[in-house]
C-alpha cells in the first residue's frame, strides 16, 4: 500500500481487519512498525555479552541489540493480539475444534521468547556463507571460526565472541550477508514453524499481519526488517503469512520479496486515478473528492452539501480537490479551518474560504518544516542535507513567480490575465531528489508524461496553498484541446534548476581516502558500486550541503538537539496553545500515547514542557517558555526566501497565534 501521510493507508487496514473478523480460517496481527521500533531503541531488552564489545564496533552493538529488542517486540505483539483474537467472543466457535486452553497454545512462543532473552546463540559460524569478496581470506576465516567454536560451544560468552567477530568481518559486505547471521541467531524459521503449528490446530489457515508506518525507521534498519524478518515470513511461510506492508512513495525495498508476485496499490494521485492523460486524471480526482465529502455528509449529518457548501460555483469541487490534492487528511485540515473561518458564522463555504485555509494550512502545518529540523538530533551533515532542499526549493518557487508575466511562448502569449505556473516537470531520474520535498507536502507529484522531446518526465504542482501565498495561478488553461499538453511546455522544464543545485550542493566524497569527486563522476562510480576509484578501497558517499544556511545550521547548540518525536511533540503543543493529553498528541504524530508518554517525560526533564495533571487525575502536556523562545522565534534566516513579496499579496488569513480563542465555536 504506497501512498504518503493522509491517504488512508491505516484506514484501509481496519476495514480489512473488520473484514477478517467474519473469516473463520484467518486471523491477523497489527504491527505500528515505527512505535515498536523507537520503544525498541529507548530500552534494549536483556543484555548483549561483553565478549561483543572486543569483537563489534560500538555502532554495532548499538544496532544488534536494537535489533534483538525489536525482534523480541515484534513477536510479543503478534502472540498479543493473537492471543486477544482467540480468546475473544468471535472465536469461540472456531475454539470448538482445540481441547487445550489458550494459554497451553503459547507455551511454545514464550519459550521461544525466553531464549532470545537468554542470549543462548546457536553454533550457526560454520553455517555463513561469506562473500565472494577476498574469498580465499574470507574462507580461512569462517573455517577458523567454526573450528574455535566447536572447542568452546560450552561457554556462551566464548562462543558469542567468535560469532560476534565473524560478524564484524561480514559488516563491510553487503547487508543481505548481515541479515543472514541475525536469521540463524534468531531461527525465524522455527518461530515460523511454531506460529503455524499453534494457528492450525485452530483450522486457521492464514495469518495476516498488517506492517504500518513501514518507511518511518532509518533506511538501513528497514533493509534489515525486510531481509530479516519479512522476507522470510513471505517466502517461508508456504503462504501461510500474508502480510500487508503501508510505505511511503520511493521508499519502497522489496530484499528478496519477488514484486512480480506482490500487488502494489498507490493511494497518490498520479498512480490511483488513471494514467491515460491528465483530464481524465484530473476528473476522477475530483469525483473522489466530491464523493468523500457526500457520504460524510450523508453519514454523519444527514445532510446535503448545499446546506454547508457553496457548490453552485462552477469550479467548488475543483478548487477543493486542488487545496487537498485527493489527500483525505489534508481535506479534514481545510474543511475544519473553513468551519472556524465560516460556518460558526452562519455563513457556507465558498471558494474564497477554501483558498484562505488552504494558505492557513500551509503555513501552520507546512512551513515549519525547515526552521524545526535545524534543531534535529542528527549530524550537521544531515541538516544541512535538509537545508539545501530549502535552497532547491526557493528557486522552483522564484522561477513559478518569474513566469507568471512569460509571454514569449505562443501558448503563454494567448492566455488572458495571469497564466498559471503552478506546475513544472523535470526528467524522471530527478524525482529522488525532490522526494523529501514531496513526502512533506511542499510538492506534489502530479502526473507522468513525456515531454516535447518525448523523454519521461514527472510533473510536480506546488502547495495550492503556498500558491496562495504567493499570488501564483494554479492549475492549467482549458479552453482548448492542446492545453491538455500545459504541464510539459518547454518553458516549465525545471531540470535546469535541479542540475544547478546538483551542482553546487552535492558532493561525492570517499569515506576512507577523503577523496572528493567531481559530480560528472556518478554514473560511473554508481556502475561499479560506489566503489572510489581513487583509493580503489573506500566507499564514496553522496553528500548534500547547505551553503547559503550553513552558518544558521551552525549557530544551533548541540544541547537544544533533539530527536524527531520530541520536536513532533512540541510543534503540536505549540500549533494548538493549550494543555493537551498524550493521546491527542500522538493522533497527530501517527505514534502511540504510550511513546508520547515516555518522550515528554524526558522533555520535562530539559523543562521544555510541563506534565501536570487535570482534574480527574490525567496527565497533560503544555509547552513551556523557554521551548517557545528556543524552538519557535522565528529570525529573518528561518524565512522562506522567494524573492521580493508581491504588492498585492494580501495579507495571511492565519494569525501568529492561530488557536489564541475558543475551539467549540461560542466566539
């Protein structure tokens, strides 16, 4: 299921859930792959042998207990709510045919559980198979390892040790090799076979286990999962796991999972509503989103559009599926800011009102993005890496700006009043770069086209709201046939820009000689797997930076760092100005009150929020001051850059303190 945040990814999954409460021969697990991660790295379950510390860097001890943890978690939940499937109500006819008791049905996962904990490791070094790299080298090697062990398979800590140092020699390959020790340590064959053995003797024929929130964890852990734990649970299982996997678009890894045999189902509008020509697209995006509204309207209200809607303007439904783009989550934002802005007025929501909250939307739920992250707990060459994408940014939104007085195209030239320059297409192998900037709503990815010169390009559309912001017409002529072709003009090719900033923020550097590569060098270094062909040794590594913000990034002080949630968590208790439950909190983070919890007790502790509790005993989170000073005055540098404001830009519908009055509608 590929789609980004807000496209309905998770409530897809329920209803598929509910569709399998009526299912006698299959059961299902719920996994929030992303809070059993981050609970995973907060407390590491057991502990790992000192014998690893000698043998593993300590990155790698970091990432094998994390790892070990999350495996632990991973399969305490699946028993869970397995357990909570059968013992409930809907299964006491499928229960008909199992004489034992629940309990005596998990023994053998909790025991499977208990070694885990245990740190009992298997003789598995004979067993790994090493690379073909120095192969010679690397077989004398294992040939060592499995002779050692076998002399000291009666100490564990001796015998962790010598596994630990084969592992740290496969660390530099590949990490399919890396995954295949953790899959002989943590036998995922045998918890395979035991789920199977304990489901079948219910007659359950499948276990479905729905993987939400896949593409939040860090890359490189995500290959592990993949090559670890759902490949495995994919090819081994003889189709008896069946797993539903939610990812974001571009960070799709598949490890040995076969795609040809694995549907994908994009929720984005350019793969979900038809790929024929953008007319046809345009229209059925606009039909969802009439749709949705209708039946929430009919459902919840009982009512007609027409009693909260402006809908005899000819181009409502349009502009409304241009403020959401068919995201039913950025929908809810703007039709509770038109609430706010009309409807406690007796008044219905029109086109104006649309437009205003659409702006409203983006500079309280958008716009932050950049100024938050310099605070990131992360290196200075990640945030920087970030930062440069506000550059890249900037100029796309200067360049739509610089066209909207452009008439020296025929097509431009006969259009009256403002031409819209919202969109712009760049060559395919670009969208990598503009992932982040889509994944976060600044862009859209519109649609696919080849362009006058018959190349694949993708089409992007700037944040309807920002367009707002900043006085660009959005959207396309259509008036006559040819402007179905609007998009791909040769005058809104944007692949200049992004080679420029290619140019001047990218660098290819070598993590072992130092050695820094011109950019022309990529594709050839990219043949022959980023191998440096200075040092012939070092692996070269793609390094974006920042520098028109690299003294802002710089200015931060390594103690106001902090990690993703902590700041996700402040940017909501600041956006809503009130004392608020971890629950609520965690609806807009996609996370769990229980991490929540756990995070804001350590903000506490830096007093950057305050933890009371409210009348009836329930713990409540606020933001304190010193938080507002540091993380959220705004200087001039935190500011979009897009050049000189327009004359006529009005002024924002959104005031500095957004929710500064009553939310209940008693102004």
């Amino acid at each position: 299921m590929i789609g980004r945040k807000g496209t309905g990814k998770s409530t897809i999954f329920q209803r598929a859930q509910d569709s399998l409460n009526d299912d006698k021969t299959a059961t299902w697990a719920y996994i929030d792959i992303k809070t059993l991660y981050e609970s995973s790295t907060a407390e590491i379950v057991g502990s790992i042998p000192s014998a690893y510390e000698t043998a593993l860097s300590p990155d790698a001890v970091r990432r094998l207990s994390i790892f070990r943890s999350f495996v632990i978690e991973l399969i305490t939940e699946i028993k869970n709510q397995i357990r909570q499937r059968i013992t409930s109500s809907v299964w006491n006819r499928v229960k008909e045919a199992f004489t034992g008791s629940a309990s005596a049905l998990f023994e053998k996962i909790d025991e499977f559980i208990d070694d885990l904990r245990r740190n009992e490791f298997l003789d598995i070094t004979g067993n790994i198979q090493a690379v073909k790299q120095d192969e010679d080298t690397q077989k004398e090697k294992v040939r060592a390892a499995t002779e050692a062990t076998a002399k000291v398979a009666a100490n564990p800590s001796a015998q962790a040790k010598v596994l630990a140092e084969v592992i740290s020699e496969l660390e530099r390959t590949r990490s399919q090799n890396y995954s295949q020790v953790f899959i002989r340590v943590f036998n995922i064959r045998g918890l395979i076979k035991r789920l199977r053995e304990i489901l079948t003797g219910l007659n359950v024929k499948h276990l479905y286990i729905f993987i939400d929130d896949f593409s939040e964890l860090p890359h490189g852990d995500m290959e592990q999962v993949v090559d670890t734990i759902l490949a495995p649970f994919n090819n081994w299982s003889e189709e008896f796991i069946k797993l539903k996997i939610a990812v974001y678009p571009g960070r799709l890894y598949a490890g040995a999972i076969d795609l040809s045999k694995v549907d994908e189902v994009y929720l984005d509008i350019y793969r979900a509503y038809g790929r024929n020509d953008v007319p046809n697209m345009e229209d059925r995006a606009i039909d969802f989103t009439k749709r949705l509204v209708t039946t929430r309207l009919e459902y919840f209200c009982n009512e007609t559009p027409d009693e909260y809607f402006e809908t005899t303007s000819a181009d409502f439904w349009q502009t409304l599926f241009y403020a959401c783009l068919g995201n039913p989550r950025i929908l809810g934002y703007i039709l509770f800011f038109c609430y706010e802005m009309t409807l406690i007025y007796d008044k219905r929501i029109g086109v104006r009102t649309i437009q205003d909250a659409s702006r409203r939307y983006y500079e309280e739920k958008i716009d932050h993005y950049f100024r938050l992250n310099k605070f990131l707990h992360e290196t200075f060459e990640e945030r920087s890496s970030i930062y440069s994408l506000k550059e890249l940014f900037e100029e796309i939104v200067k360049r739509a700006k610089a066209l909207r007085t452009y008439r020296e195209s025929k097509v431009m030239s006969e259009i009256e009043g403002r031409p819209p320059t919202s969109h712009f297409h760049v060559r395919n192998e670009y969208d990598i770069i503009l992932s982040t900037l889509e994944l976060n709503f600044f862009l859209t990815k519109y649609y696919e086209m080849k362009d006058r010169d018959g190349r694949e390009v993708s089409v992007y559309a700037i944040n309807y709201g920002l367009c707002q912001q900043q006085a660009i017409s959005f959207g396309r002529p259509r008036e006559k046939r040819e402007h179905r072709l609007y998009f791909i003009e040769r005058v809104f090719d944007f692949s200049p820009i992004v080679m420029s900033y290619i140019k001047v923020n990218q660098e290819i550097v070598c993590n072992s000689c130092g050695h820094r590569h011109s950019h022309e060098m990529l594709p050839a270094i990219q043949t022959y797997d980023m191998l440096c062909p200075q040092c012939k040794k070092g692996t070269c590594v793609l390094v974006n930076l920042s520098r028109k913000y690299e003294r802002l990034i710089r200015s931060v002080s390594d103690e106001n760092l902090l990690p993703v949630t902590e700041l996700g968590i402040l940017k909501t208790l600041h956006d809503e100005r009130k004392s608020m439950f971890a629950m609520e909190i965690a609806a807009q983070l996609d996370c769990s009150y229980q991490l929540v919890g756990k995070r804001g007790r350590t903000l506490a502790e830096r007093d950057l929020v305050s933890r009371g509790e409210n009348e009836k005993g329930r713990r409540v989170f606020e933001i304190t001051t010193i938080a507002q000073k540091v993380y959220f005055d705004v200087g001039p540098e935190d500011r979009m850059d897009f050049g000189k404001p327009d004359l006529e830009q009005s002024p924002s519908p959104a005031r500095e303190t957004p929710h500064d009055g009553p939310r209940n509608g008693n102004a």
